[in-house]
C-alpha cells in the first residue's frame, strides 16, 4: 500500500522566526543534533514506512537544501519508480511562486494526476519526529476515511497555537479550528486538546478537486489549516489518526517538536543531552539519515599540561577540543574550540 501513495513534502517556507539560522537556507535544511537536517526526520520516516515517491516542494533559499537532498538522499531506483525529486515553483499555473500550503499542491496537480497514486501524502518538513506513516495509511483504509488527520494531545493552554480537531466517534472530526482562541477539549479530559501536526492523508482525487475549487476562492488564503480543513471536515469523511499509537512499528517515544522559534530549535536540540532523551537517537530499528560528513573522528588535545574536559555532550566528526572544557553541547562537524 505504501508503494501506491505519492508524497508531497512541503519545503518551502521562509521561517523568518528562526533567523539569523535561516539567512542562508530553508528552514527544513537548518542543521539540527550537530549531524542531521531538520528534513532528515521526515524523509528516514518516508524511508522506513516504505514510501519511494516523493516531491520535495521548494521556494525560499533552497539551495543548501537541494544540495543536501542530491548529497545525502540520492538512494533511490528511478527505473523502478522511486525518487526524491525537489519541485519549485514553476509557474505553470499562474505568475506567482507558492503561497500557501494549498497552492502549493495545487501547482503541482499535473504531478499527481500523471503519478497515478491513489493516496496522496502532505507531510511538513520542518518538524522533529518519527512515525510510521505505513501504519497511518492502514488506518485511513480501514475507516474508509476520504481525509485523515495526523494529530496529538496537548495541554489546552498549548492548543491555541495549532489546529485544533472535535472528533466524535471512531475519531471521526466534528470540527476543524485554526489556533482558536478556546479550543475544545477531549471528551475524557477537559485539560487536553488534540492537535494537528500538520500531515494529511487524501484520496488523491478528492485533494485534487478541492485544491482547484479553493484556487479560484477569491478569499481564501489557499492554506490547509485555515480554508480548506474547516470546511472539508463538515461535508466528507475525515478520521484523526492519533500519533505514537501500537500499531506503528516505531519505538513509542511520541516525541513531536515544532522548532519554529529559536527558542523551541534550542531546546528541541538540548532535549538530546538528557540522561534518558525523549527522543532516542540512538534506536537502531529507526535510524535518521544524513548526509555524512567527509571528516576526520573528533579528537580532543592536551597543551602545555591542560587537559580537555569533556562531559554530557555530542562531539561530531572533525571536530578538536583543545585544552579545553565543553558541558552541555553539541558541536557539529569541523568545529574547533580553542583554550579558556
């Protein structure tokens, strides 16, 4: 089933909250963990849950992610049909780049329609977490859904910055809110609210259907979250498939981070040098590619009778400490740190 779904990573932002680390690239290809691009995590995802056939939607300095795309992610067979393929805008719909998430699809339509998929995945690529996306598009068939949601309890307080899913039963969705002010809460407690993280799973023909319809909108914003899902949830089928569930084959860690600020990049980063991370980089049945690094091991050096000091920390290839004391950090590849 995997192999009949097309996927759509959605590239393109800006992410202007997390200058000055995107003056140079796309948010999706900021590094992250000293080794890894943010875009790493949703491509091993793709990798592990089979999925060989996707388009990598691009816009705003994308060339740090293009080279890192042919540099690390050029795996896949293109004479059995499987590729990784970045997509900028190519105005052959209008004279406009992409804006907003819907458009950005809509763009795009004839790459779908020619795919021949059934399903058609959106998936964000600038979040950090695994998941079994196999394990969603079993659920999407069995609940004969025409939309899923991938989505996760917060507390409520939280909710008012995500779309905000009632869903009633079989987690079939009542109503879809774009970061509302109260948002409602589950029906077994009122202190959680369950939120979207962004990923949809569409009958491809129905996406290509209301991505047109919207496009011609004069007063949409041709956004998922905030045009297309409020409406969608009253009229079709559309199921919340809850994150972190048993059936995935991915280890239960349910660790989800938009790092869309500084704030939430560091701390996302810092969470990796707990005694006992929240999210395990370490797990061998779901690893994270990269592109690795052409660098010598790490190494630390002693002068003059100082010695390094070293201690709950990531040390990436290339890099040299010096007569030097590193605590609490995480140092990407080639980095130098001098004495005192």
């Amino acid at each position: 089933m995997p192999d009949k779904t097309i996927t759509l990573l959605l590239a393109g932002g800006i992410g202007s909250r997390l200058y000055p680390l995107t003056g140079e690239r796309a948010k999706p290809a900021v590094p992250f963990g000293g080794k890894y691009r943010i875009i790493d995590f949703s491509l091993s995802n793709c990798l592990h849950s089979g999925l060989r056939r996707i388009l990598v939607l691009t816009q705003y300095k994308s060339l740090s992610l293009q080279k890192h795309l042919r540099d690390g992610w050029s795996i896949f067979n293109p004479s059995l049909g499987e590729y990784i393929t970045p997509v900028p805008p190519q105005m052959r719909v209008g004279s406009s780049w992409y804006v907003g998430t819907a458009d950005a699809v809509h763009q795009n339509l004839y790459l779908l329609e020619r795919s021949g998929a059934p399903l058609t995945l959106i998936l964000p690529g600038d979040h950090i977490y695994r998941m079994d996306y196999e394990a969603m598009i079993h659920a999407h068939r069995e609940t004969k859904a025409d939309v899923s949601i991938a989505c996760l309890s917060v507390p409520k307080e939280q909710a008012t910055r995500f779309g905000t899913l009632n869903v009633g039963d079989q987690l079939r969705i009542l109503d879809f809110q774009e970061k509302p002010d109260n948002p409602a809460t589950l029906p077994d407690d009122d202190t959680q609210s369950l939120v979207s993280m962004g990923i949809y799973l569409f009958s491809t023909e129905l996406l290509c259907q209301i991505v047109r319809k919207d496009h011609v909108n004069a007063d949409s914003s041709h956004d998922f979250g905030k045009d297309i899902l409020p409406g969608l949830v009253h009229d079709h089928k559309v199921s919340a498939y809850q994150f972190g569930g048993k059936r995935g084959r991915v280890s239960n860690d349910r660790y989800w981070r938009d790092v869309g600020t500084i704030d939430a990049y560091f701390d996302a980063n810092m969470d990796l040098l707990r005694p006992q991370p929240l999210l395990d980089m370490y797990q061998t049945e779901w690893p994270v590619r990269t592109c690795e690094v052409q660098a010598p091991p790490a190494r630390t050096v002693s002068r003059d009778g100082i010695n390094s000091f070293i201690k709950n920390s990531m040390l990436n290839s290339g890099s040299i400490i010096n007569s030097a004391d590193i605590n609490h950090c995480i140092l990407s590849a080639n980095v130098r740190v001098q004495p005192n």
